[in-house]
C-alpha cells in the first residue's frame, strides 16, 4: 500500500495490486512489443492509474482527466493495460466509446477480444472480461439484463464498446438504468474524445448536443465515474468551458513507445520522405487526369514493398499498405480506383503471361528505383535482384476502395496482401494501418482548416523504424509546409501538457502557437477561442545530452564563455533581496558562434537555430547563471527517454503572501531583451538510467519580442 500527499494538503492512501488481468495483458503485450516495449507500457500506465485515483480521492476535483498521445503512437495498448489494471482493482465495467463508424468500432472491439483472449460467446470459464459491442443496427449484441446481472455475481467485468452515436448509447444507458448500481463499479473511455462528444449546440448553455447529452447521461445513471477522454488532437479539450461536464481537471500523457516515428521525424527534419508534388498534379487529378506523379507513387509503393519483403525476417513482414487520400467526395474516388485496378492487373497479367508490355513495366519500375531509392539501400540492393519480389508483390497487391459504403469495405486489414487503400474521411482519425509506407495526399481545406483534423489525417505516423528509410509521402509544399508547422505547433504544446502534469502550469495558461500557420485549432462549433498577442515567453530545453563525450565538449565551450567576462550577481526573482544568480552581457555574435557549437541542444525543438539567431540581432545579450551558490541542482527525468520533467523551478510557496522567490521564470535581467538562462543540473530518479547523476548544462531563453497565439475564450 502507497501513500501519496493530495495538492489539498490532506493525506489519501492508495492501494493498487497488479493482479492476474494484468498478468494477462503484459503478457500480451510482451508477446507484442517486447519486454521493454511492454514494461514503458507498464510504467506509464500504473503512474496513471495512481494519479487518476489520487484525483478522485480529492474533492476539490472532478473526475475527469484527458489522456493525450500522439497520432498512431499506440494508445489502444495503454488502455487496455488501463483496463487490467481497473478490474484488478475493484472496477467490474468498463465502457469505450470507440468511434463513430464501424472500421473504428471494429478495430477498437478485434484488439481488445485478441488482448483479452477473448473468443467467440460469452463463457465464464476463460480467462478474460465479457466483450459486447453494439452492431451495425446500433443494438448491443447478446446481452439482455438477466445475462448482464449473471456476470457481475460471478465477477465477471464486463466491456461495451460502443459505437460514439446517441442511437447506440441510449441501449446501453437504457440497460444501466434498470441495473443495481451497488452492483457495479464503472469508468469510461471516450476514444477519440475530442471528436463528436463534445457539446456542439449553439447555445451550449442552454442546450446539449445528442452525443453530449447521452455521455452527461451516462455519467449520472453511473455515479460521476472515472470519464478518460483519449486522443492526440486535444486542441478542442483544453479549451472547454467550466461548466463543460466533460472538461479535464488534469492531463496525462501516453509516452510513445521504442520505435515509434511521428511529427519530429516526418516533418521537423531535413529529409527525403516527402515528395513534392505539383499543385496542377491535383487539379488534373479533380478532372479525372491520373498525373504522373501517382503513378509514380504507385510505382514507389511496388518497388519499396519488394525491398521491404527481400528484408523481412517475420511474415507479417512481409506486407505493405499505400494510401491515396486526395478528395472527400466519394465521386472522385471511383475513377482513381478504376485506373489503379486497370494498371495492377495488366502489370499482372505480364509478369504472368511474360507479354511484351513487360519490359515497359520493368524499366517504369527501374527508373522509380533510381529516382526514389536511397543511395545506402542501392550499395545492398541492386534493382536486378528485386524483380523476383517485384513479381510477387504485384501479384499479391489489391486495390481497396475505402469510402464509407459498409460493410464492403471491412475486414481488408488483416488480409495477408499488399494493399493500396483510395477514400477520404475513413482513411483518417484513429484507423491504423501498421505497414503503411507509401502515401498520396494532396486533400487539404480551402484557408487551411483545423489543426486537430489535419493532423490526425497523418496516417503515416506510427512504429515505423524498421523500415522509415522506404517510407515516402508524395503531397504538395503548402501541405508539406503546413505538417511541419503542425509538428512545432505539437512539439510545443507537449512541453506544456508536460508542465502541466506535473503541476508547473494550469490547463487555463495553455497556449497554441498562431503565427506560423494559416489553421485553427479546432471548430468553433466545439469551443470558443480568441488570438492574442503574448511576450514574455519561455523557450525550455526538454533533452538531456546523452553522449558524456559531447556533455564534456559543451562544459568545454561554455566555461571559454565563463572565464571571459565579470559576473554580477542578481537578486531578479527574490521578493526579500536574496542572491538568486549571476550574469554578464555578451555580444550577439558570441551567442551566435555558441548556438553554433553547442551540441545536443539549438537543433531540437522548442529551439529553432535559424529563428534564435536571428532574433539575438545585433544587441549585447544577458546569459544568467543560475543559483547564487553555483551548485548543480536536481530535476527529475523521465524513465525511458532523455527527457526533462521541469527545467524551470516554480515558486516557492503557493500562497502569495508566503512567496519570497518567484520562481526561475522570473529571472530576467532585461525584460525588452532575450534573456539566456543556463542551469547546471544533476538528472535523477528513482530507478537506473543511463544519464541519471552525470551533470549538465542545460538552457532556457526567454523572447521579449510579441507572438501570436490561440488561446481559450471565456
């Protein structure tokens, strides 16, 4: 049994067992990931699940918290180790809201059912939880109120995945209505739950949305039950209002695994995954005119997905996916699939019949290995030595038309073929496609549309390390341009999730870059939000250095700096006249050449070396040492990453009357200048990683200059 301290200052014990349902699931997952990929799942998760129940224990706060991810980062396997630990815990119901269309439903049913060993009907023998999901027709499948009180007498916890629309959750409010709630204890997990469940009504004081009004409803009919709302778009979430029933008290993040490659690796770097494509590409594409530039991603696709099988060791390696998402509309797709089906089965029928098209298809396929392969893959790879994979691929690839006509177009994930999926709106949130390496998208909104759709629509982030080095995106620069703000944009408000899980900033101080995108967050229709004009940002550095080589070469460069000048010391910060740091004036173009050289640190984001550079202009800058006493001080660090929990220490009371220090954002020593502040820290924790103890200079630059950003409307 742990005991934890509550922000009120009063003392709640938690007690907390991993029993056998997490005993079931981690050996899952190990199966699945690993047992390094499934002990960060762990770790993660029981941090979390600790967390969300000193919460409920506090009654100053409601019971409702925001689990955010990133795109395609695994989130469904940390709700459901979420889920083994609740009923090992005392929670026998469980409900997932788990989309808004079938494929959704379906795939959130299929990965709970195979992690939970859960086979066939309802039996109280095996192992794992009952599983209902609502159909098609939005009824829930075989259950009826005397099955349902039969499986909570014989502790058998029950899962309804539901579908998110208020056809489908009245049955199942209806059913909990009519059941004895002393029976059961229950938590919800709203899946995407930035999408369709919050409240859209014009009047939202006044009036409650239907998907809104069945989840309010639900939390009544259940008692105020743990509610997580998981996504990776929480743009809208954060800016709910107070008397949002569905508003977060807290944030949780879901730390991607080992492998995992997202905004950072796609869109923050120089590479050579994205593919320009002509803006008139697409508008021929709209009047029915296949560019070339398709059929060069077609080809692309073919030509990767017999590298990525002459590679494979497993089977399910063997299998690549492609995505051409372009339109919306239904109509647009058919002609696309039309001209795809036709080129596929003619390059078929040659490589079978050995007909004398074959030899143009061959040397198609030659010129895109030239043109789009790397030079490294080449040294190992030659195109002659592929064409027998090359054969196999194109006989084992089918073309599937995914736009939203039913039940025809279910089922294809698990088919063991290679696979180029043409849609719109399906091809988007919360579908998964594990061996995507091949997209087209130009579909982007006229004036730039809404940052939480258009990144979801980034399918192509996920576990992709083994084979990031085929993975292509053929898109436009404006939309290539616009992920790569979205991937700042991002970076920038997990810092603050980050600050504000572990309690530096409130949910309300959130704030959304403006300036360098033409998007919105969210809908308006969700929530209300207005632009302003902000200074006096701090830019944080988040990574340690992990090369103990390179920490020495940077305390090298940096004690040139030191020994250079006079320091003075500061009292900046302290409301009673105490010493707080030291700092001396440099010249811009000292700072530059230090940016220049130091490692580890102005090449990651929140720092843009160019951007930093400029701004430092031709002014003689302030750089603080910070603590009068010079000592290194300790910060906590994440468990499996490089990561800092908080660089900046905050105040040292929370009443204001008590505060003598402001904290370190608070010391600047010229508020109408940047301010360079550089902390020597000690990273710890409370189990082994490899920086823990090795000291090191970190830095945090303060910009005086005005930005833009979104931020909640009240």
């Amino acid at each position: 049994m742990e005991k934890y301290t509550l922000v009120t200052g009063e003392t709640s014990t938690v007690s907390m067992k991993l029993g056998e349902y997490y005993k079931l699931v981690n050996e899952k997952h190990i199966a699945a990931y690993g047992e390094t990929g499934a002990n960060n799942i762990v770790q993660n998760i029981v941090e979390t699940y600790k967390s969300i129940q000193l919460q409920l224990a506090d009654p100053n706060k409601n019971n409702n918290v925001l689990l955010v991810g990133k795109v395609q980062s695994g989130k469904t396997s940390n709700l459901e180790m979420l889920t083994a630990i609740a009923f090992d815990n005392g929670y026998n119901i469980l409900v997932i809201y788990g989309g808004y269309d079938t494929s959704l439903l379906k795939q959130t049913t299929d990965r709970f059912k195979e992690t939970f060993g859960v086979v066939g009907d309802v039996t109280y023998d095996d192992e794992g939880p009952a599983i209902f999901t609502t159909d098609d027709s939005n009824q829930i499948l075989s259950i009826d109120d005397e099955i349902m009180t039969d499986l909570l007498e014989n502790n058998k916890p029950v899962i309804f995945v539901s579908m998110k629309r208020p056809v489908a959750m009245r049955k199942i409010n209806a059913l909990f209505g009519r059941l004895d709630k002393s029976k059961f204890k229950a938590f919800i997990i709203d899946d995407e739950g930035d999408q369709a469940s919050l409240n859209t009504a014009k009047d939202k004081i006044k009036n409650a949305s239907a998907t809104y009004k069945e989840i309010c409803k639900m939390k009544d009919l259940l008692e105020e039950p743990m509610y997580l709302s998981v996504t990776a778009t929480p743009q809208a979430n954060i800016f709910l209002d107070a008397w949002s029933r569905l508003r977060p008290d807290s944030i949780r993040l879901i730390q991607p695994g080992i492998g995992y490659d997202g905004a950072e690796t796609y869109h923050l770097y120089e590479n050579d995954i994205i593919q320009i494509v002509s803006d008139d590409d697409h508008e021929g594409l709209a009047e029915g005119i296949i560019p070339e530039s398709l059929w060069a991603a077609v080809r692309y696709f073919i030509v990767a997905s017999a590298i990525k099988c002459r590679r494979a060791t497993k089977t399910k390696d063997h299998y690549s996916d492609m995505i051409i998402h372009a339109f919306r509309e239904v109509s647009q797709h058919s002609n696309i699939y039309t001209s795809i089906c036709t080129y596929i089965n003619n390059m078929k029928d040659s490589f079978e019949y050995k007909d004398g098209d074959l030899k143009t298809y061959l040397s198609e396929l030659r010129k895109c290995y030239e043109i789009y392969v790397s030079y490294d893959i080449k040294a190992s790879i030659t195109f002659d030595n592929l064409v027998d994979e090359i054969a196999t691929v194109v006989k084992k690839t089918k073309v599937i038309l995914k736009n939203g006509m039913g039940k025809a177009t279910q089922g294809n994930e698990k088919l063991k073929w290679h696979k180029i999926y043409i849609g719109g709106d399906l091809l988007q949130r919360g579908l998964t496609f594990p061996n995507l390496i091949t997209t087209y998208f130009t579909r982007w909104a006229i004036g730039g549309g809404n940052m939480d759709t258009n990144l979801q629509r980034a399918r192509w982030f996920g576990y992709r390390s083994k084979y990031i080095d085929i993975c292509k995106i053929f898109t436009t620069a404006e939309i290539a341009q616009e992920f790569t703000n979205l991937a700042e944009i991002e970076d920038d408000l997990w810092d603050q999730f980050a600050d504000v899980e572990s309690g530096v900033l409130n949910i309300d101080d959130i704030l959304i870059q403006s300036e360098k995108t033409k998007q919105s967050p969210t809908s308006k229709q969700r929530v209300k939000y207005k632009k302003i004009a902000f200074k006096n940002r701090w830019l944080k550095q988040r990574f340690l250095v992990d090369d103990e080589r390179k920490i020495a070469e940077n305390d090298f460069e940096l004690q040139k700096l030191f020994d250079s000048v006079t320091w003075e010391p500061t009292t900046a910060g302290s409301k009673i006249g105490a010493a707080t740091a030291c700092y001396a004036y440099f010249d811009a173009s000292t700072l530059k050449k230090l940016i220049n050289v130091i490692y580890g640190v102005f090449d990651y984001e929140p720092f843009q070396k160019k951007a930093l550079t400029d701004l430092l202009g031709q002014d003689n800058i302030p750089v603080i040492l910070m603590g009068a006493d010079k000592k290194a001080r300790y910060r906590s660090i994440y468990e499996y990453d490089f990561r800092i929990k908080a660089l900046l220490q905050g105040a040292d009371s929370t009443v204001a009357e008590k505060i003598t220090y402001v904290g370190d954002s608070g010391v600047v020593i010229d508020k109408d200048k940047i301010n360079i502040q550089i902390h020597r820290i000690v990273p710890g924790k409370d189990r082994t990683h490899p920086m823990e103890n090795k000291e090191q200079y970190m830095f945090a630059i303060y910009i005086p200059k005005e930005k833009t950003y979104f931020i909640k409307d009240n």
